[in-house]
C-alpha cells in the first residue's frame, strides 16, 4: 500500500523568503506524485504533478518539486514566498492499476503561515 | 466552464438521520471519487467509481453508500449518520487518462449532532 509522509505539520516564512515543503511516499513502483493547495473554505487545487520524465516539475504560481527517487522525497519549493502564499498544502500519491480506479493517497498536509 | 460541484455546501444534521450529498461534474470522466477531510488526517479516500455502475470501497468506506446511475453524477449516502462522520467531504473526477489529475468540488461541511 502507498503512504505519503509531510513531516512539517506548520511551517511559518517571512514574505520574501524561500519555501520548501518536505514530501516523502512509498509506493512499490513508479509514483505519480502531486501537489494540491487548500487556501481557507476552499477546495483542492493541484499545483504540479509528476508522471515520468524530467525530474523538476514546474507549476502554477512560481512553485516548483524536484522527483528524488533514491530518497523517495517530491519536495516543493519556490524562491520567494507571497502572502498570498499562506495555505494549506497537501502532498498525495496516485496509483493506477489494471482495472481499478486513479487511487490518490494524501499526506496529512503542512499548513504554511506567512509573515508580513 | 469545467467543474466539480456539491450540494449541499453546509449541513447540520441529528444521529440517524439519512441523507444525500450530491456531486456532479461537467467535464465527462469516468472516474469520481469521495473524500473525507479530517485535521491531521489529511484526505481519505470513501469510495470511488471507475465508470457508471462500477464503485468499489475507499479506505474508509464503513458508514456510506454511494451509486453511480449516470456519469455525471456520483451522490454520497449516510444512511445512518453518526457523530464521528462530522467532517469536510469532497467529490472529485478525472479521466481516464494517464496524465489525468484529480478535479476537486468544493467541499460539504457535515455536522451531525
């Protein structure tokens, strides 16, 4: 069974500054890995995803996640933070399988506050 | 525009009484799926659904009912709500494609009290 792991419950940043988001999943064979982010009484939006080849995904709003195979991590980052940045972000793991259903298992999510 | 939506947005409910939420989406996927949002939880799965007629049980299935009759639709069922279903459910679709992401509705806030 895949499981996704966000060791960073609360992360709190200065406006300006470098973010990166801590992901680590185990799944058996080549993950499918994305990003969502979950601003205040709203829904999911998916900021990046990762299917296979170049490593270094790019995404909406400037975010960025870098595919470590070796250390199992898909961690997000971007250069410089906004306030508009401060959310609730969630790293999930997908799984498709002969004749079941896209499965995606989500990580308990890190909530990021953003300083003025 | 393309779209997931839920109805209601906001329920509060008594134990034991049953009732529906209902998702629909616009953009003809197959695949659809419950969600139940919970702190420190993150998102876990209830039940999802490959194409119409065909659901199979999420991680945490115990408590709902689900059917998929149309394409579009895909409404969630307690038959018997308890306390411990208080949560933020969200529907979401995809297609059937290998690069298909997840498409989420906006939430239904549950309160059974």
């Amino acid at each position: 069974a895949q499981s996704v792991t966000q060791p960073d419950i609360h992360i709190t940043v200065s406006e300006g500054a470098s973010l990166e988001l801590r992901c680590n999943y185990s799944y058996g064979a080549t993950p499918y890995l994305f990003w969502y982010v979950q601003s205040p009484g709203q829904g999911l939006q998916l900021l990046l995803k990762y299917f296979s080849g170049d490593t270094l995904v790019q995404g909406i709003k400037g975010f960025e996640a870098e595919f470590k195979r070796s250390q199992s991590s898909f961690n997000l980052r971007k250069p410089s933070v906004h306030w508009s940045d401060a959310a609730e972000y969630f790293c999930a793991v997908g799984a498709i399988s002969s004749g079941s259903a896209r499965q995606l298992t989500f990580g308990s999510g890190t909530q990021l506050t953003v300083l003025p | 525009e393309a779209q997931v939506t839920q109805n209601p947005r906001y329920l509060i409910t008594v134990t034991g009484k049953k009732l529906t939420v209902t998702c629909s989406q616009n953009m003809n996927h197959e695949y659809m799926s419950w969600y139940r949002q919970d702190p420190g939880l993150g998102l876990r799965q209830i039940y999802y659904s490959m194409n119409v007629e065909v659901t199979d049980k999420g991680d945490v299935p115990e408590g709902y009912k689900v059917s998929r009759k149309e394409k579009r639709n895909f409404p969630l069922i307690l038959e018997s709500p308890s306390p411990n279903q208080t949560s933020l459910y969200f529907c979401a679709s995809s297609s059937r494609d290998r690069g298909g992401e997840q498409y989420f509705g906006p939430g239904t806030r549950l309160t059974v009290t």
